[in-house]
C-alpha cells in the first residue's frame, strides 16, 4: 500500500517465517520466534531513530503495541498514537460508546455493564433481536445475535467470565468500512466500502467489497479527527439503516483496517496520504466513481471457496461479471501471492480432511441398526 512507488522504505516485525517476508516492496523483515521478544525487538529498532511512523497490520499487534506503551517509555514521538484515547478506544467497546456520545458521532444505542447479572435487566430496554458484544474482541469475535431470552442466557451462561458487557440495538442493514489518515486534527485520505460478503459467517473482515461514495462518512471521519483527535492510518467499521443512516458500529483506531489494500482501486493513494500527513498543507483524497467498483479481495476471498454458506453469494458476485474486479495481490506481489496460496490450502486441506476422518470414524463407532 505505502511502498509500492517507492515513496517509502517499509520495515517489518513479524514471526520468522511469516508470509510478508516474501513481500516485494518490504525494506528488511525483522524477525522473531517467541513473541515476548518482540517489545525487546522493537525497542531495538526504534531506539535507531530511523523511522517516521509506525502501523499495526493486525489487532494481535495492536494489542502488543498497547501493553509496550504502558509498560514502557515511548522513544520520541512514534508512538504518540498508541498513548492517545482514540487508539485505546478500539480496545475497550464501552470506552468507545461512551466516546461517540460524547462527540456526537452517530452510533447505534448502547447500554454498557461490567456485571453479568444486570444483562437480564438492561436487556428489557430492547426487542429481538439484539446484538451483544464483549468489551473487548474485534473481527466478529464476542459477537452475539440474540434472538430470544433463552438464548441470551445461554450466551451469557458460555462468555460468564467476560469482564465487560455491551448491549446494542440490532440493524439490519449494509456493513461497510471506512479507512482514513490523519494527522494534527487534519484529514488526508478517506475512502469507504460496503462489505458484501464477510468471513466467518458474515461477522468477520470484508471478502467481497463495493464502493461507497458517501459525503456523510467523509463527515464523521472528519468529526473523529478534528473533535475526537484519532491519527494515523485507521478507520471504523459503520452500518446504514433503513432510513438511510449511517451509524459507527466498530472502530479500528491503532490498526489498519483490511479493505484498505484496495483503496488504489478507488484512485485513493494511502502511500501519498501517509506522507502528507507529516509535512503542512496537505489535500484531501477520497474515493471516485470507477466503472469496476466490486472487489474480490484475496486473501480473506479464500475463506469463502472453502465456505459452503457463501457459495450463493460468490455465485451472486460472479468474477465474471463487468463491474467486479478480482485483488489477488499488490503490484509486482506475485511471489507473495503464490505463497499465501500455498499456505492456505494446504491449511485448509489439513481441515477438511480432519473433520471427513473424524466423520467416518464417528461412522464406524456407532451401533449397526
């Protein structure tokens, strides 16, 4: 996204043998095997003073980030973001509404406890369904659908050691995210999509994305940045009612949302945006009309081939089809491309084959009737 035109020179961290040590456009991939020598790691490398900003790619990094950032003394400014409030926001989900009510940001409404015996009570205030999350997961996770009283109590009954709770109005309606930088109270970049297939059963990140073209989400992330102080390159996840409302559902401050590996699709450049947010005077970028403005986006889209609930969409989104574009990799990442292919297969093999094994073998344990 950021080097692939030579505007900058990108290090990464990450386990020995990830996958992004096969990435064209990566400087130098620093290494480790234990991921508690990670902070030490990256301590190292920002005690250089050889770096203008820092990203996270994932909320497992994220979350290590955070615990170095209060365990640690910063070194210099690089991790000015991490120590903000906007960047714990998307840690904490209670935080979070709390915080868009206090800027005005549109939300769906929300009743937060930190006790498993008041749900009950706090789910009296809502219909069927409803959603219920935990204060801390992302990507779909400690996520609940609540359809019933029975149902919720067996939710509750499964997640009793959460240790927050949120309670939310359900919207039944487009999910879509929208990415963004920024800087200094200013915004550089924004571009959004409507996420038309997800993962893991439709809770997950964007596999099948579509341009959204909306000056109402341009406004909120302007709001986030200039009254709420969120930085960096980040976003936020966001639903559209019926009535035509866009409301903020899941915040990605401190991390990069997935969708934004598309956002040159969109004629929306993140490696330009980036540097503009640490010189003056910088323009706004946000996404344009194009004539293929569906996205197949890889490699979440390989969850789905092996999904059998998608299939029905992929049929729907057909590649086939004018307007979709397939995203199998950056510009000059076919190696890359190859190698995620390779290891996803042969992962999802290793799946496939375990549960018909343990099918036949539950097969041949059972009574002959």
């Amino acid at each position: 996204m950021l080097a692939k035109d030579g505007r900058c020179k990108v290090d990464t961290i990450g386990p020995k043998k990830h996958v992004i040590r096969h990435s064209k456009w990566v400087n130098k991939h620093h290494s480790f095997e234990d991921p508690r020598h990670l902070v030490e790691l990256l301590s190292e490398r920002l005690g250089s003073h050889e770096y203008a900003g820092i990203l996270c790619m994932d909320v497992s990094s994220q979350s290590l980030l955070f615990e170095y950032t209060q365990q640690e003394q910063p070194k210099g400014e690089l991790l000015s973001t991490t120590k903000s409030e906007g960047a714990h926001l998307a840690a904490d989900k209670i935080k979070f509404h709390q915080w868009c009510e206090r800027f005005d940001i549109p939300s769906p409404r929300s009743l937060t406890t930190n006790n498993s015996q008041d749900i009950l009570r706090l789910a009296d205030e809502f219909s069927y369904p409803f959603v219920l999350k935990g204060s801390h997961g992302s990507g779909g996770r400690q996520v609940d659908v609540i359809q019933s009283q029975s149902h919720l109590r067996k939710a509750i009954e499964a997640e009793k050691h959460r240790k927050g709770w949120v309670i939310q109005e359900f919207i039944d309606g487009t999910v879509g995210t929208t990415t963004m930088v920024a800087s200094d109270g200013k915004l550089h970049a924004c571009f959004s999509v409507a996420n038309l297939v997800r993962t893991r059963a439709g809770l997950g990140p964007s596999a099948i994305s579509q341009l959204v073209n909306e000056p109402e989400l341009v406004a909120i992330a302007t709001k986030m940045v200039t009254h709420g102080g969120v930085t960096g390159l980040t976003g936020f996840d966001w639903m559209l009612t019926k009535n035509g409302e866009f409301k903020v559902i899941d915040p990605h401050f401190g991390r990069v949302p997935p969708t934004a590996s598309i956002a040159h699709l969109y004629q929306v450049d993140l490696g330009k945006a980036y540097i503009s947010s640490f010189q003056s005077a910088p323009s706004l970028s946000t996404n344009k009309t194009v004539k293929k403005h569906i996205v197949w986006i890889f490699p979440q889209a390989y969850n789905l081939l092996f999904d059998r609930r998608n299939w029905r969409d992929l049929c729907r989104y057909h590649p086939f089809r004018k307007e979709v574009v397939v995203f199998r990799c950056g510009k000059g990442e076919w190696r890359l491309f190859l190698v995620q292919c390779l290891q996803y297969f042969k992962g999802s093999s290793r799946v496939v084959l375990g549960k018909r094994n343990k099918e036949f073998r539950s097969a041949f344990k059972s009574p002959i009737r």
